[in-house]
C-alpha cells in the first residue's frame, strides 16, 4: 500500500508541525455534565459520540460569545462606538481563520453558513465551462454542487486516486476544479492532498478540499499544502451552528456571481448596479452572522493555543482503544476503504451482524446513554460501495451503518462504555 499521507511530513502527519510553544491544557466542553434517561427511567451521564456530526461547543467559544453579546450592534454599518466594536470583532474573526488554516495573505475569507453553502458559493463562481472531478467517495456537500463534473470511483488505495485524478485532469479540457475531502467523514481514513494537489496544479487545474473534518482534528496549512480552497464549518469545529468558510483564490470569487443579491454586496445601486469586487463583501450580502464568526474564530484560538501534538496524542490513544475494542466482537465490521493501519482521524463506522444500524444506535441510546449517527452520513455512494450493495433508497436502513466519533470532551469511559454496550448486544444474538 502507498504511504503517501495528506501531509508533507512527519512531524505534519504527527500534527506537531507549527505548535504553539507552550500549550495550553485541553478546554473543557460544554454539557459534559449532562444526563439523559435510559430505560427504565434512570439518568446516565451522556456518552456524545457524534462529533462528526456536530461537536460541542468549547467553553473559551461559549466565553467569547458571551463577552461580545453585551455590546453587540450593527455591523459594517454603523457609525456607533458598538456597531464599531462589532465591525472589529468580526473583522478580526477573518484573520483568525486566515491564520489558523495557513492562507495565503492575499486568500479570500468568506463566512458562510456552512461547509455546504461554501462549496456552493464556489460552484456558482467557477469560470464558464469549468468541470470539477470528484471521487464518489465525497460527501454530498462535497459531491453535488458542481454544474458539470466528472465522478471518479473509489480508490482502492491512495496512489490509485492520484493516478485516478490525473488521468481524469488529463482528458478535460478548459477549467477544472479537483474536489477532495482531507479526513473522510465515514471513515476518518486521511487523503493525500498534497499529492493531489501537486498533480491538480500540473493539469492547470485548481483543488478545493473539504476540510469539515480535518480541522476539528489536525493542523492544516494551506499554503505549505499549495491548495487553492478549504471549506469548513464551525458546528464541527466546538462552536455553535450557522457559520463556515471558504478560503482561497480571490480572482474565480471576485468575477463570479454574487451568492446573495442584497446590501452590502454592492457599490452603487442606480439604473445599474455595481457589486463589489472584493470577494469578501461581494458573496456576503445582508447581515453577516457575526456571533457565528466570532464563535468559529474563539475555536480556533482555542485549538492553536492547546497545541495539536496534545490533541493528536489523547485522540489518537481513544479511537485506536475504540476500533481494537470493536474489533475483539464478533461480527463486527468496521468500514474502511484504505486498510487498518492507513492514518485517520477520530471517526469509527461499523456494522453488527444480525442488527440493522438503526437498531444498534436505538439501543445505545436507549439502554446506554450513548449518541451516535447511523445510516450512509450524507455519502451514500461511499457507504454503499464500503457496504458492497445496490442502491435501496434513502430509506434502505440495510444499506447503513453506525458511526462513532471523538473529540476534546470524549473520556475513555465513552469509548470503553460503546465497546461494552455492543458486546452486550451482539451477546443477545
Ligand atoms: C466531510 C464533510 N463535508 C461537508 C459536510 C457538510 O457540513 P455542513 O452540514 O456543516 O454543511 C460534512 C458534514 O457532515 C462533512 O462531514
């Protein structure tokens, strides 16, 4: 198998690269003290095992938020000390996530909603007649909003996909975008990106990476990686929902349409109109979700001042005990596409023979307090090939699986409490 990772050395792969000198101990998350009833009636401490899904807010995110509420006012325009204040929060939010994801000083950094809306935003600003080429491995955020796309199987190892995507860049002409995800959100399994984007930028083509679930989990720098765009969303980065961002090349995003058509996004408006060419006010229209912004950008402080090698080593220490308790049951199936030892991230999907996904995650939550996703996690051609079937429809609960995944907040009681819980049920067989 091919050792090529998404990262252009050890101490990357390691997420050592770039740590901060003297980190700071891992935040605390909120509701880590919460209880939830089982059968029966009783109260358990939550086991949250769905991060990939949406991560619980850190408390220097919740401090951040709390701090700027009092003196929250219009922004962009107000002429007010608050409106000022806030415009400056926000401002400053930019440069954080500019920071954190390593970007170029002259890359564009546009909020969005989310992970989807920025790779929406994208697809409505490719050059005219562009193609993108994505593996059908992607998440649907990921795989769907490109007007014309080539969509390339799953490789069975991660030299085939670079060898895929050339071959693929090779036989387009005019634009191409190669779309990518950094850490699978089924499987947790990393891409090698920087091999991909090599291999993008010797076609003339560009490369966005779907970075929703990297970032919550490892260092990721942009410009060292040579990648022309990263999305991202804050729900799965410890700060609450409704903000994401694209970060990337200005000239597509300053030419492109404006995502939105409203205030802001405009430099005059009479019988014509002149929008913006700044990427920045151009695809943010209307009022910006500033405490969103802000949210995401607290994360990111907290992330960086922690330390990834800290991070990395308890994440690490957690799925491997995770995936080796899973494995030691029997007619456990954890989904992988690259192998056991190929490096991922802390997501875990599995089967159990004799129960359907839905029934385990009814039964974990049910019986053992325990959260976790089940069915095909909005990539339903990856699951079904990791599955080996046919398309059934959304609602083929045969065609699914649980999914398991970890964060800052997650102890080894959850870990250790998942492993007993399905040893108990397969035990019922
Ligand atoms: C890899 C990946 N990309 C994109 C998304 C979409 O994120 P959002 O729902 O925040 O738009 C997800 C969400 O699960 C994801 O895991």
């Amino acid at each position: 198998m091919s050792t090529l990772t998404i990262f252009d050395s050890a101490a990357d792969a390691a997420g050592t690269a770039q740590d901060a000198p003297a980190g700071r101990p891992i935040p605390a998350v909120l509701g880590a003290d919460l209880e939830v009833p089982v059968k029966g009636g009783r109260l358990v401490g939550y086991a949250n095992l769905d991060y990939a899904a949406s991560a619980p807010c850190l408390e220097p995110v919740s401090a951040a938020v709390a701090a700027a509420l009092p003196a929250y006012s219009s922004v962009h325009r107000g002429a007010g000390y608050a409106s000022q204040l806030t415009t400056a929060r926000y401002e400053q939010a930019r440069h954080t996530v500019r920071a954190f994801v390593g970007a170029r000083p002259d890359d564009a950094v546009i909020f969005t909603r989310n992970t989807t809306d920025a790779t929406n935003l994208l697809a409505g600003c490719l050059p005219e007649g562009a193609t993108a080429v994505v593996f059908d491995t992607e998440h649907h955020a990921s795989l769907l909003p490109w007007p014309k796309a080539v969509r390339l199987a799953p490789p069975a190892f991660p030299g085939e996909a670079v060898r895929a995507a050339d071959e693929a860049l090779a036989g387009i002409d005019g634009p191409k975008l190669l779309v990518v995800t950094a850490a699978s959100n089924v499987t947790g399994e990393l891409w090698p990106i920087a091999a991909l984007a090599h291999i993008a930028h010797r076609h003339g083509a560009r490369i966005l990476v779907d970075a929703a679930q990297l970032v919550p989990h490892r260092k990721l720098n942009l410009t060292a990686l040579d990648l022309d765009y990263v999305a991202f969303s804050g729900h799965k980065l410890y700060a609450p929902f409704g903000a994401g961002v694209l970060v990337g090349r200005r000239d597509w995003l300053a030419e492109g349409k404006p995502y939105l058509a409203g205030g802001g996004a405009v430099r005059s408006v009479g019988d014509d109109v002149e929008w913006h060419d700044d990427p920045e006010p151009r695809h943010e229209a209307g009022t910006p979700n500033v405490l969103g912004a802000i949210a995401l950008a607290a994360a990111c402080d907290a992330l960086t001042a922690t330390g990834w090698t800290e991070l990395v080593r308890e994440e690490e220490r957690l799925i491997t005990r995770l995936r080796a308790g899973l494995a030691s049951i029997a007619g456990v199936r954890e989904l992988s596409l690259w192998g056991d030892d190929h490096p991922r991230v802390g997501i875990v999907s599995f089967t159990v023979a004799g129960y359907s996904a839905r029934e385990v995650a009814e039964a974990l939550s049910g019986e053992y307090g325990i959260g976790v996703r089940d069915g095909k996690f909005c990539a339903h051609p990856f699951v079904r090939h990791l599955l080996g079937t046919a398309d059934g429809g959304c609602e083929d609960d045969t065609a699914s699986a649980v999914r398991a995944s970890i964060g800052i907040g997650t102890t080894q009681e959850h870990v250790d409490r998942l492993v007993e819980a399905v040893r108990d049920l397969v035990s019922r067989l």
